[in-house]
C-alpha cells in the first residue's frame, strides 16, 4: 500500500505553520533537502516493504542547493521558499511585521537597551568576535516510532515515542483532515527526546497508510532516517563585541546571531537573542537574530534551544575581556552580575534568580582554587542563563480506600518528572511518595496538557498535581463534617490528619477517613486543568579543566564541576541526573559532534559509529554542585532542572582549551585537527 506525498496529502486544506510541518513530514512537489520524505509504502514485512519502495521510480529534477548561511544570504542566492518574506520581530514567540523583503531570512529579531554606541564611547577595551558552530544531533537511542489503527468508526488510535501527545494529536488531525476528537494518541515510554520528540514525522504517514490499508500500520525509523530526515540543533554564526571600563565595567554589547532553520522556518535564534547575556546586568544591549533556511533537515529544539549557541557568542568574550583587564574571571562575571529587577534583553525585569549565589559558590569551590599541576593544561568558566516559560496542564487524583491515591497526568516522563510530580502531591496530602502511584494517560483521558518540553513539567504539572490535592483534602474535610456531625469549617488537615477544631477528639488520618469514604457518599475524585505561570529563570555554570596533547591534538577532560541553581531540588538524584547529562552533551557539542555534508548536501556520518558522541571513556565523573535559591513562582520553590545544564559547557571547555594552547579558539566542534591548526598558527 503506497503513499506518495503530493498525492495522498492534500496540503491545501492545512493551515498556516501546521502547512510546513506537513510538507516536512512528507515533500510536495519538491523536496527541498536529502532525506525530504517523498513516499512511503506498508506491507506485512519490513522486506517486502523495502523491496516495493525500490519500485517507486522518482524523476527527480535537481535545482541549486543552499548549505550554509553565507550561501543562502548571498545577493544572488537561490531562493528556497518564493513566498518568503522576513518579518521583523521584538518578541520570542511573535510573529512581527513583515518587511515584505523576499530571501532565504525567515525572521529577524531584535531586542535593544539604552544607547549602544554611547556604552561603547565609555569603554576602555572593547573586545569583537566571531564564532561558528555546526549542526548537532540530539542523539536519542529510541528512534521515532508509531503504529496506528484507523477502525471503521473513522476513530484514529496513534501510539507513539513522544514528548507530547497533544501536538501530535493537533498534527497529525490536521494533516489527516479530520476533527482532533477522532484521534486518540497514546504516548509510550519514551527512550530520549531532548526537544527533537515534539513534531510530528511518522504518526500521519502511518496513519493514512492505515486508513488505506484496513490495518493497523506501525513505522519505525532507521537510524539513518533520524539523522538525516528529523530535527537537529542549528548551525550557527554569531559576531559579538563588548566593551568594558579598566575596573571591569560591562558599558555595552553587540551581538548578532544567525541560526540555520533547515528547510523550513522556526530556529532557536530567539532562545539565543534573548538569554545570550542573561547573566549579566548590561545597560546599552543591541541582540539581533536572524532565523535563516537552507536546504538541510528542518532543526528542531535541543535542550535549552539556541541558549549554548548563544552562551558560546558570549561567554569566551567575558574570558578574553577578564585577561586583558587583569581581573579574574569569575570576579568580572559577579561585578556585573544580574540582580532581580535587573532587565533582561527584551527589557522584562528579572525575577529572583540565583546568578550571584552560584558565582560565588564557583568562586569558592575548591576545583576553581586547585592547581592545575602541569603543563599543556587550561581551566576553563562559563555561566549560561535559561528563562523558561509554560504550559497547560492537568492532573487528576483518585482516592482509594487503602488510603494510597493514583495521580493521573499526561504529561510524558522523560527525565523523572512522573515522580517529581508525584512527590508533590504526597507533600500536600502528608502521604509518602510510595502511596502515590502515578500514571500517564492518553488523550481521550487528561485534559490538555503541553508537551513535556521547556523544563516546565515538574513545575507546570506539579502545580495542577498540588491544586487537585488541595482538592481531595476540601472534600475529604467535607466528608469528616459530615461524619463528625460539624460544621465544614471546623474541620482542619493538618500533618496527613484531618482533625475537628471544636472536638480534639474527632480525629482521621488520611488513611482513616479513605477507608470511610464507599460507606459515607462514595470516592473522591478531583481533576484540575491550570494554566502556567512561566517557570521563571534558572541559572548554571561550569568549572573545567583539560589537558592538550600538542602532537595530536587530542583534549582530555581531567575534571569537571557542574553548578546550577535548581530552587528546590525535590528528588536530588534526579536533578543529579539531569545536570550530569546536559554537561555531557554540552561536551559532545564542544569536542566530537557535528554533521559532515557533501557537496550535494547529503549527510555522510548517519550512524552512531561515525557521529562521534562522548562516551563513558571520554568524561571523568561530573561534580554536581545544587545551589537552592527557592522560586517565588512555585509553592516548593522549583525550577525547571531539564536543560540549562547543557548552556554552559561549549563556551567553559572552549576557554579551557584556549587557555592550554595560548589560542582563542571560535568555532566548534574543537576536534585534534583544528587543535593543531591553532597551535600552528602561534608558532608552536
């Protein structure tokens, strides 16, 4: 049962931005970068699947690639999308006016504070910079994967690898043309998605391939496919300049970002322009992004989008800055350090945020204090700066007679967050964590609730799991009055017991009143939908030392010391977890990880064995360090603990392996080869 792109989906009937991510899923009419889906084909075997695609003779007509930022800002770039015009924007997430200039610039953003060349006038130094980064994969070990059963009743039932189920169902209902009430997705476990599991790829095609076929229909991609045909991290070219007093003064800074989009619009340049300094209080600030489409794979988010790309446009700069003023590094950083009420780029005051507190913490850490105890060695800081906003969620709480209570959510687990949430609850309610079993359910089941993205979910759902506690406890008191014969009001929940304000001897524990409950009005149920509040800020830095063989060019990372502002850190372990596993991932990024492309644009490492991604052997153990300054948003004090751990690390390793070799280096991956290349070029 085949499928073929410009024939089987009808893109017209597609509205707005929903109409590029169908034509991502599968090509229409062009197919606009190598791995652009143009067919598919089910059968009852994967190999007889295989051998009926190679039947599919696609005429192919090729037309001029663009591959690079310099390539598709060219005057005489080909244009890529006719329609596109750039709109100009002040806002992250608006949509802005458009300039009615037609090119390959999707969008161009810009945020601006004070009189920048009035900050540069003051300054006595004043350092500018480029720097470059490539494209990097996320690296999930669990491909995209979906099966779908479209029944007879014109019901679509998707189950599927996930961090949201809700925009999928929005998808693929769209795609599909069908009302999002007869689609029904169920989210799996989920085997890592780092941002790159919010988009629809397989879910619609196996969906028609279900309805044109009677039978369930399941798609899994190859390894290869989820290289080169879902969402990587942009590409990235940034120009900064900054200027600075002799006693360390931040007067003024520039910065522009360029982000690769892929094939179609939506790159992460707006994480990039607004949290690229957000560590700092810098009062003449002009950041302007650029959102820009080439023929490669349309780039998705990866923890923290656009943040590490935009601390590494800063943070070396802020080092080289320190050394020209003879100031420690750490020490510039905290004499111009945010404070709350402090404005961010977009001119928003900063919330209470844990900037100084963790600078100082660095700063007193004995892995900043340590010698570096031989030659060819550099030490390397960073800080980068997260603003995460929010979601809708909802969580429901049963309450059984054994006094346990199961909470139900939809939100996905992808790091820990289902016990997160859980633990909040059984903190309201003055239960253990071991009475609440929580479940993730479907979309027929929860109300909407936002992807499992942003670092929004132990916060967002944890205060709809807090807000259907306080619920039970209203109508379990209720109960208690109506057992104890007294007024609602008198009944008070304390410490896990309900108790009567008149009577001290009318007492239930929770477990107590539970098991009253079938014989006194029957169970109690409570379900909340609540909107966000935004997450708010959250702050992490890096300490790293490295060792730089000068014959190979090979970096060693001796010691690693990972700091972040966490709130509360409700299940230390798994915030753990979480810093540990961005930093590694923000080492892959700095050292070993980056797309290699022909001439063509086809990508030539679509494996695990040639895209080099750390391993056990190459990290020593990552020191954690938690710095717990409450949220004023949250009634625990949380933060998202998710993703600025990953925003850091590009930029400290980079100024640690600058500082080995006596070379600035600015464009990453820093691999042995362009090691050496520098070291060559100073004379060494």
């Amino acid at each position: 049962i085949p499928i073929i792109g410009d024939q089987d989906l009808d893109l017209a009937l597609v509205r707005g931005n929903m109409r590029l991510m169908a034509e991502h899923v599968m090509a229409n009419r062009t197919a606009l970068y190598k791995g652009h889906a143009v067919a598919a084909v089910a059968a009852s075997s994967p190999h007889v699947a295989e051998d009926a695609l190679a039947l599919i003779d696609v005429d192919y007509e090729v037309l001029p690639a663009v591959l690079s930022l310099a390539e598709a800002r060219a005057d005489d770039a080909p244009i890529i999308h006719e329609d596109l015009t750039t709109f100009f924007r002040l806002a992250r997430f608006a949509r802005g006016d458009d300039t009615g200039v037609r090119g390959n610039v999707a969008s161009h953003i810009q945020h601006k504070l004070g009189d920048v060349e009035e900050g540069f006038r003051q300054a006595d130094v004043v350092v500018e910079r480029e720097f470059f980064t490539e494209t990097v994969h996320q690296g999930y070990i669990e491909p995209h994967a979906a099966t779908a059963t479209w029944a007879r009743d014109g019901r679509l039932t998707v189950h599927t690898t996930t961090q949201g189920a809700f925009p999928i169902r929005a998808a693929t209902a769209a795609i599909c043309d069908v009302p999002e009430s007869l689609v029904r997705v169920v989210p799996t476990e989920i085997g890592g998605g780092f941002g790159a599991k919010l988009v629809a790829y397989v879910e619609p095609v196996a969906a028609i391939l279900s309805r044109k076929s009677g039978r369930p229909v399941q798609v899994v991609m190859t390894r290869k496919d989820v290289f080169e045909g879902t969402g990587p991290a942009s590409a990235t070219q940034a120009r900064t300049k900054i200027g600075a007093t002799r006693d360390g003064r931040i007067t003024a800074a520039q910065i522009t970002l360029s982000f690769e989009a892929g094939a179609y619009p939506g790159s992460a340049v707006g994480g990039g322009t607004l949290c690229a300094t957000g560590p700092y209080n810098i009062e003449n600030l002009l950041v302007d992004g650029y959102d820009v489409v080439v023929n490669k794979n349309k780039t998705q988010a990866y923890r923290a989008p656009g943040q590490p790309q935009g601390a590494f446009a800063v943070e070396p700069v802020i080092d080289e800055l320190a050394e020209l003023l003879g100031i420690d590094p750490l020490e510039l950083r905290l004499m111009n350090v945010a404070r709350q009420g402090d404005r961010m780029p977009n001119g928003v005051a900063h919330l209470r945020l844990g900037i100084e507190e963790l600078e100082e913490a660095m700063k007193a850490h004995d892995h900043y204090n340590a010698p570096l105890g031989g030659p060819n060695r550099g030490r390397g800081v960073a800080v980068g700066f997260r603003w995460q906003g929010g979601q809708t969620s909802a969580a429901t709480i049963h309450v059984n007679s054994d006094g346990t209570i199961n909470l139900v959510t939809g939100s996905v687990d992808i790091g820990g967050s289902r016990t997160a949430v859980a633990m909040q609850a059984a903190e309201v309610l003055g239960l253990s964590a071991e009475d609440v079993t929580p479940t993730v359910v479907d979309t027929d089941t929860i109300a909407l609730t936002g992807a499992t993205s942003g670092s929004h979910t132990a916060f967002d759902t944890g205060l709809a799991a807090i807000e259907a506690a306080q619920g039970v406890i209203r109508q379990m008191s209720a109960r208690a009055a109506a057992i104890w014969e007294v007024e609602e009001q008198d009944v008070t929940f304390e410490d896990g017991a309900f108790s009567c304000a008149g009577n001290p001897a009318l007492t239930f524990t929770f477990r107590e009143l539970a098991a009253e409950l079938p014989g006194s009005g029957g169970p109690v149920t409570c379900s909340v939908s609540v909107p966000t509040t935004g997450v708010g800020p959250v702050i992490a830095g890096n300490i790293v030392d490295v060792e730089v063989d000068p014959e190979t060019g090979k970096v060693q990372i001796l010691r690693y010391t990972a700091f972040m502002d966490v709130g509360t850190a409700v299940h230390p372990s798994y915030v753990e977890g979480q810093i540990q596993g961005g930093t590694v991932q923000g080492i892959g990024w700095a050292l070993n990880e980056e797309y290699y492309y022909d001439a063509q644009g086809a990508m030539l490492n679509s494996s695990f064995l040639d895209y080099r991604m750390p391993t056990a052997m190459d990290i020593p153990m990552i020191d954690s360090v938690m710095i717990e300054v409450p949220n004023p948003q949250h009634p625990f004090g949380l933060r998202g603990v998710g993703e600025a751990s990953i925003i850091p690390p590009l930029a400290a390793v980079a100024n640690a392996v600058s500082h080995a070799i006596g070379v600035r280096l600015n464009r990453l991956p820093i691999t042995p080869g362009a090691v050496l290349d520098a070291i060559e070029s100073k004379g060494g």
